[in-house]
C-alpha cells in the first residue's frame, strides 16, 4: 500500500472539486445575479417591487396608466409575519384605467406575479439597484430615498378607449400601428380583466380558471389565428414584386378548382369567372390567389412571407425582456409548403397562424412603401430626475417588398372599398386601404378579420382587427376597423 | 500546559464568530423581528456554551498532555460557529437546540481522545462494521417516514435519528479494516487490463460490484440519491487511495452515473432529482421539485461578493416568514453565500479543505494501514460529503439533502462530525 502516492492525488482531485463549488458561486453571483434578482419566484425580487416605489406607467400623452401608491390597507393574514419596519414602507398598484389596458400594461403582484409593460420592463419600474431593504444597521436608521423609473407608452389611451368601445364585449382584438414608425397606437382586446382585481385570491382564481374566454390571454400580441383572406395581400405582393403577376393578369375562377392534387373552393360558390389580380383582391376570390401564390412559387413566396418577421418573437417590449410574452407566428417552409399547401396558403388558409399584432405589423410595411419596422410599445423611459434614460425610435427597418409593389397592392386593396368590393360602403368617405378576411378554424364560426391602411394614398395608421367566430370580415371586423381608422386619423 | 496553538486559534474562531452573531442579533433586533428583541442575551448564551465547550475539550486534551493535531479541534469549532450563525438567522430556536446536540457532540468527542478504546482494536470488528453499515442502512427502510421523498429518519420520539450519518463512520471503518487485512491486500495485485486499464482480476472486482449494487439499492429504496453518491464516493476514493489503481476512480464513476441514471429512468423520485437539477426553471418543476434548487441559487446570487450581510438571509421570506423548506439541514450553503458573499464561501471552502489536508496529512504518519486508511478515510468522507451538498446547492450536480458536515443542524450529523474528529484526534496522536 502506497498511500503516499495516492493520498497527494486525492488531495489535488478534492481541491479542483472544491474549486469548481466556489466557481459556480462565482457563476450564480457575478454572470447570472441579475437574472436571478430580477426572477418572480425570488421572494427577493418581491422585497424590492414592493418597498421600492415602483415608475409609473404612463401613455403618450402623459396620462398615468399605472401608479405605486403606500398601501395603507390594513396586513392581510399572510402579511401577519410581516417586519413592522417593512410593514410602513409598502406600495401597491394602482390602475387609474379599470381593465382598459389589462393586456398591456399587465399586473404586479406578490403572489399572482407580473405580466404585459410591469413584467417586461419591470428591471426599469423597479431598478436591481434600489434598496428594498435596509443592507445595514445604520442604512436601517436612514433609508436612501428612491424611487424607479417612469415608462411612457406609444399608445393613446383615448384610441383605446374607442377601439375598446367598438369591439364592445365581443371577443376580438384591435390594433392600430402608425405606418412610418411602427409605433403602437392602440391594442384593445377583450375579454379583459380588471389589474386591480389581481391581487384578491377569489377574483384571481376565477381569471385562470376561466378555460372558456381565457380573460387572461393578451389576444391583441399573443392571440394566434388564422389570418385568412387578409394574406392575399402579402401573396399579391409578392407576386407584384416578383413580377410574376401584374394588377391586370387574368385568372379564371369556376367556383372550385382542381390545383394539383387539391380542389380549392372560392367563397362565391358560382365563381367569379375571368377574374384581374385587381378584382381577386377587392372580391376575394380563393382561385385566383391560389393561382398567384403557385405562378410566384414556393420559394419565393416563402422568401416575402419570412422578410415579414413571421417567424420571430417581435421585440414588441424593447428595450424590456418581454420576448416570451410575444409569441411569433406560423408559417409552413420548406418541405412543409408543397403545392396543396401553398396554394391554400395563398389565400390565407393553409397551416397559417398570426397574432393581430403581426397583421396590422403586415399594414405598416405596405403603406411604408415595403419597409417593414419592427412594431415598438416604449417612447421613452424617464428617471426619478426627468432625465431621459431611454428613448424609443424605428428600427432601421427591412424592405420586404419594392415600394411599387407595395404601391401598387395598396391601390388594389383600394378597390376594396369600391362598389364589388367586399368592404363596399363601409369607408364613409375617408381615402383607405383594405381587406377583409374570414377564416375557418375549428372552434365553430369563422373569424372576422379587417386590415385597413389610411389614407391609401398618404398612408398614416394601419389598424388590423379580428372579431373571433364572427363570420365575414366585413359584418364584424371591418366597422370596428374603420371607426378606429376614422378617430386615429382624426388624431 | 501544551497546544498553546490550538488555544490561539480556538479564541481567534471565537472571536470572528461572536463579532459576526453579535451583529446578527442586533440586525434581529433592530429590523426583522420584535419579538426577537431579546436575541442578542440568547445568541450570547449560545456563544458562552459554544466557547465553554470548545475550551471543554481544550483542555481536557491539554491536560492528558495530548499530543494531537492542534489545528483540527479549532477549524471544527470555526465551522461549527459558521454553522450555528448562519442557523440562528434562519430559525432561532433550532440554533438552541442545535447548542444541545453540541454538548452531546462533544461528550462524544472527549469520549473518543480519551482511549476508551483503542483504535488499532477496532480493526479486529472487520465484519462487525461491515455488518453494522448494512443495518443502519436498512433500518429506516424498515422503520422510516418519508420525508421530502426520501426515507432517512427514524423518529425516536424524544428525536430524529438519522442512521446514515452513523452508517457513514461504520463503512469508513469497515473499509479500513477490510482493505488491510491479508484479503483486502490481494486486491491491489493488478493482472487484468481491460482497454489498457491496470485494474485487479475479475475476481477482486467483486468488492466494487457489490458496492455498487448496495448503492443502487440504497439509491432505490431511500429513494435518496444523495446517500447513495457519498457512500458510493467514499468507497471508490478510498479503494483507490490502497490499490493506486485509477480503474476504480474511472470505472467507479462511470457505473454509478450509468446506475444513475437507469434509475431515473425507472424511478420518479430520481428522476424528480435530475430533472430538477438540469432545469429547475420552468414553472410546474419550480413549484416542486426544482423549489429547493432555485430558492438556493437565488440565494446564492443575492449574496455577490461581499455578501448582503449576516442574518440578512431572505431564506426567510420577509412577507410570509416563512423558512424556504429545510433551509437549516439542506440548504446552509446557500444562506451562508447570501449573507457572507462568495468571500465567506471561499473561507469555508478552504476551511474545509483544511481540514481533509489534515486529515490526509495524519494517514501519512500512521504506523500501520488500518490507521492510516482510517483517517484517509475520515477525510475522503469529509470532502466527498462537503462536494456532493455544495456542489448540489450550486448546481454542478444534483441536490441531494445530505447534511454539511459542522454546519447544517441536526443531532446526528453532528454528533457523527464530531466523533470523526474524534478518531482524528486519537489517530494523530504519537506522531511526532
Ligand atoms: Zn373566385
């Protein structure tokens, strides 16, 4: 036995584990403290959301959307624990609005935890640094005052307000983008909930256990339908830019349509007979865009489609850490997108998935001449001081399509609103742009959709709506839409 | 009187501890508690019996003009004094008790440096211990409530015994007779080499395979991972130390993880385990399993450099009062890096480390093998548990609950802690 040839080795082997233990402090401490602060299961995280005075909230034209007011309610029976010297310095949220802006601004509380603005820019409302607690005695007998940072919304409150009242209780969302920027001017949605309602046990069980109308889903960023015939536009577009159709190409519709080894089936049953790409726009016709998107070919359709940002998480919440709360979209690539599946994908149909936020995303980039900017909800963050800390611009934008195509399908979608159009009637004089779209799915009626872009020659405000199971984009979507339209515009 | 040195450093680590629980008290006193506010008498009284013990046994050990090691006494009460601190801010009353199962701890200890029996005697118990491991394993299969999934204690009534902290001792003791007597001997002839690998004949592969199938028991029916690893480490680290073939290091680690990781595959508490420990992030393992690896790393991270200070420790959740589950016995590392930073991590570490060079320092200067593999033993134990629970605590493996050793309350562990300290003491005795 040679203990002393082992014995060294094990002593060396004992020091690299022990060394690895303090390296994974290190790693725990230094490169991940901060994620780990700022984490909702951290009752840490809580101590500083609660005792620090928490930003404001506020929309683009100062009113407050979110506030911290002392809470002077008497400790409930889970607070009963709770340190007196804490007890004095605690805050609570409070939402001037009711349940207007739910999904938006979201929720903060201890025990249900964050959602929307409070949970993504939460590290701004509530800074790593401000003291929740006193670190030492002596900072215990003189807390450093502070309080965090304002976040001032693009949205307008008072949009909200009308988008809210013409969606009225039918479940459905509104989103209204300004088209040079990407700004987010409105994003109503319902059913909502009242953020105020989220920190009493009863009302919050209810909210999740509601599995019928989901009250807590923010369908306006996070709602995945099918978009329906509002596609058409991008696969007209597409098909613009490629060349491979013009306003004027001619398609003939017999009302179904055997397209490889698919039958496609338009919406007037009798067919629209030889049919421009003009006219498929304004009336809708499912045979001719089917033909469009299979002239344009798989490729270079899915090339357009993806240029749109489909597939990515918008960074909606910049410079906030909300990704997760923003789903991306679905689109069928590669081996997935044959010919069935283009074809119907053409037309909107198809394995096609979008939030109303990517649809009204998708108006932006047509009325800005192809440029797409990613859709943005932050114009600025002001600290405690009133000094700037962040302020929200465009990103440098990506051009999916050429300007004349884009010209050129927003002056289709013009037609829309023409007499034989689907949306006939429905602009009360003001210049638009726009589609609509109802789209199957199998929870019953198909969902109303509009996509409407104003003025269509000087475009200002793409605003995108969908009413759930209400049948033609026109009946349900398309009203909302341009009264939305008319009060953004009149802005 | 001798152990001047010992004397020194015992008051040096007395002092440290009583500066830093006196400001606990006063941090108690002044912000988190007001019922509390008699903490700084009561956290003295813990600190008058710590130091009366300590000096106890100093002098006990000076005045039978021992000449054993002189720094193993003091890191130990160093460690037991982090111990009881980091316990005292996270539950007051457990850290009374915990000052009881250190009188007990050190009546033991005494017991041993005082030759009540003598340690090259021991050896003569080879299946004795061997047997001994077997049935306190067995034990709290037999007789055990399961707590947190895993079957470990044995409720006394007057108190929790934990058999494994026992059974640890005996195996160490068993492995040291085992391996230098004439048949422990043989298996370091080497004449079998499997992929260029010296490792002993099949036939002396037998120890490491019904090694291994007594840790996968263990692993399955005390549905604890944690024990399993310790013994199962300890084993191959000690057989190694004896036959200097890395085969065993190699082979060893490679059939556990496999076992291991068929038995997650197999059972839902192990795999509960693992998968806690690859990602305990997302929601529905944050609410269970992965709770206890998450509260400690958000500890862990709170802490920084420096530390947020001692008894500062959000362990306690300030809006419920509420002690994130086993803080005390599983979780101190992770509240002693909140409140002492990675600085104070570090000091622990290396005093540990101290502790196990000590250790393995005494093997070397034994007269016989049973001796010297019995404190090779103690220390590879030492280190092998200190690894699994801090290595668990920070995620480089998964958490298991075994106890840190000196720090982590409970009676058992500390009563075994000290009377591996004990065997030390009495091995390093006669060196010079
Ligand atoms: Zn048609």
């Amino acid at each position: 036995m040679n203990l002393h040839e082992t014995a060294p080795r094990l002593l060396r082997l004992f020091i690299a584990g022990f060394a690895l233990v303090l390296v994974q402090v290190g790693y725990w401490t230094l490169y991940r403290g901060a994620e780990m602060a700022n984490h909702q299961r951290n009752p840490r995280y809580w101590t500083r959301v609660r005792s620090v005075e928490r930003g404001r909230i506020l929309d683009s034209h100062g009113q407050t959307l979110a506030e911290s007011v002392l809470d002077t309610e008497p400790a409930k029976k889970a607070d009963d624990d709770l340190p007196s010297a804490l007890r004095r310095h605690l805050f609570r949220r409070r939402y001037p609005q009711g349940d207007l802006l739910s999904h938006v601004v979201g929720y903060s509380d201890w025990r249900q935890g964050q959602s929307g603005v409070e949970s993504a820019l939460s590290s701004y409302l509530t800074p790593p640094q401000a003291l929740a607690m006193p670190r030492s005695f002596w900072e215990l007998l003189s807390p450093p005052p502070r309080r965090g940072d304002d976040v001032v919304l693009t949205l307008d409150a008072s949009l909200q307000k009308t988008a809210a009242l013409a969606l009225g209780n039918r479940a459905g969302a509104v989103v209204a983008v300004d088209v040079q920027t990407g700004a987010v001017l409105c994003m109503a949605d319902y059913p909502r909930f009242d953020p105020s309602s989220v920190s009493d046990g009863k009302a919050w069980a209810k909210l999740i256990g509601n599995k019928e109308d989901y009250p807590l889903l923010p369908r306006a960023y996070a709602g995945l339908y099918p978009p329906g015939s509002t596609f058409k536009v991008l696969t007209a577009a597409a098909a613009l830019q490629a060349g491979t159709a013009t306003p004027q190409s001619t398609y003939q519709c017999d009302g179904t349509d055997k397209l490889g080894h698919s039958t496609v089936k338009c919406d007037k049953r009798s067919g629209h007979g030889q049919i421009t790409l003009e006219r498929g726009i304004a009336q809708s016709c499912n045979i001719a865009l089917a033909r469009v998107a299979l002239d344009l070919g798989a490729s270079a359709w899915e090339q357009t489609v993806l240029a749109t940002g489909i597939t990515q998480r918008p960074a909606l919440f910049r410079p906030g850490t909300g990704t997760a709360l923003v789903p991306p979209g679905k689109v069928p690539t590669g081996a997935a997108l044959d010919g069935p599946q283009l074809a119907a994908c053409g037309y909107g149909q198809g394995a096609l998935a979008v939030t109303p936020l990517y649809l009204a995303g998708m108006g932006q980039m047509l009325g800005n001449g192809g440029l797409r900017h990613e859709p943005y909800l932050v114009d600025r963050i002001t600290g405690s001081d009133g000094s700037v800390l962040y302020k929200g611009a465009p990103d440098a934008g990506n051009l999916v399509v050429s300007a004349s195509a884009a010209r050129a399908t927003l002056a289709m979608m013009a037609k829309v609103f023409e007499s034989g159009g689907t949306a006939a009637g429905l602009s009360r004089g003001m210049d638009l742009a726009g589609k609509t779209g109802s789209a199957q799915n199998p929870h019953g009626q198909a969902h109303s959709w509009f996509l409407a872009v104003g003025p269509a020659r000087n475009p200002r405000v793409a605003v995108a709506v969908v009413v759930e199971n209400a049948g033609w984009g026109r009946v349900a979507a398309g009203p909302v839409a341009v009264q939305v339209m008319r009060a953004a515009l009149g802005r | 009187m001798g152990r001047a040195r010992e004397r020194g450093l015992l008051l040096t680590a007395l002092l440290v501890g009583l500066t830093g629980s006196a400001l606990v008290a006063v941090v108690h006193g002044g912000t988190f508690d007001p019922q509390q506010a008699d903490s700084l008498p009561r956290q003295a009284i813990v600190w008058a019996q710590l130091a009366v013990a300590a000096f106890g046994c100093h002098f006990v050990l000076a005045r039978r003009g021992s000449d054993a090691d002189e720094t193993l006494l003091p890191v130990s009460m160093a460690l037991t004094g982090v111990g009881l601190t980091v316990i005292y801010s996270l539950d007051p009353a457990q850290a009374q008790r915990q000052v009881t199962w250190l009188w007990l701890a050190l009546g033991v200890l005494l017991l041993t440096v005082i030759r009540l029996v003598d340690v090259a005697k021991l050896r003569e118990y080879v299946y004795v211990w061997g047997a001994g491991t077997a049935g306190l394993l067995l034990l709290p299969i037999l007789f055990a409530k399961e707590v947190n999934g895993a079957r470990l204690w044995i409720d006394l009534g007057v108190f929790k015994l934990q058999p494994s902290e026992l059974a640890k001792l005996t195996l160490v003791m068993f492995l040291a007779a085992y391996l230098s007597s004439a048949r422990g001997a043989a298996i370091a002839e080497a004449d079998w080499r499997p992929l260029g690998l010296r490792l002993p004949s099949p036939r002396y592969l037998v120890p490491l395979l019904v090694m291994w199938v007594a840790a996968m028991v263990l692993l399955v029916a005390l549905r604890d991972l944690g024990t399993a690893l310790l013994f199962f480490g300890t084993f191959i680290c000690v057989i190694y130390a004896a036959t200097a073939q890395p085969g065993y290091l190699v082979f060893g680690a490679i059939s556990f993880t496999c076992g291991a990781w068929a038995a997650a595959q197999m059972f839902g508490h192990v795999r509960n385990r693992i998968q806690a420990w690859l990602n305990p992030w997302p929601e529905e393992v944050l609410a269970k399993s992965g709770y206890q690896v998450a509260q400690g790393l958000f500890a862990i991270a709170a802490g920084g450099m420096g530390g947020v200070g001692l008894g500062m420790s959000q362990m306690v959740n300030p809006f419920t009062g509420r002690t994130v589950f086993a803080a005390t016995t599983d979780l101190p590392f992770a509240a002693l890096c909140e409140q002492m930073g990675l600085w104070g991590a570090a000091l622990v570490v290396a005093l540990y480390g101290f502790w196990v060079y000590r250790a393995l320092r005494v093997s070397l200067s034994q007269p016989d093998n049973f001796r010297a593999l019995l404190a090779l033993g103690l220390g590879v134990l030492m280190a092998v548990q200190v690894f699994v629970i801090m290595g668990g605590v920070t995620k480089l493996i998964p958490l298991t609950g075994i106890t840190l050793p000196f720090i982590s309350y409970g009676g058992s562990s500390l009563i075994s802690n000290f009377l591996m300290l004990g065997l030390l003491l009495r091995c390093s005795e006669g060196q010079r």
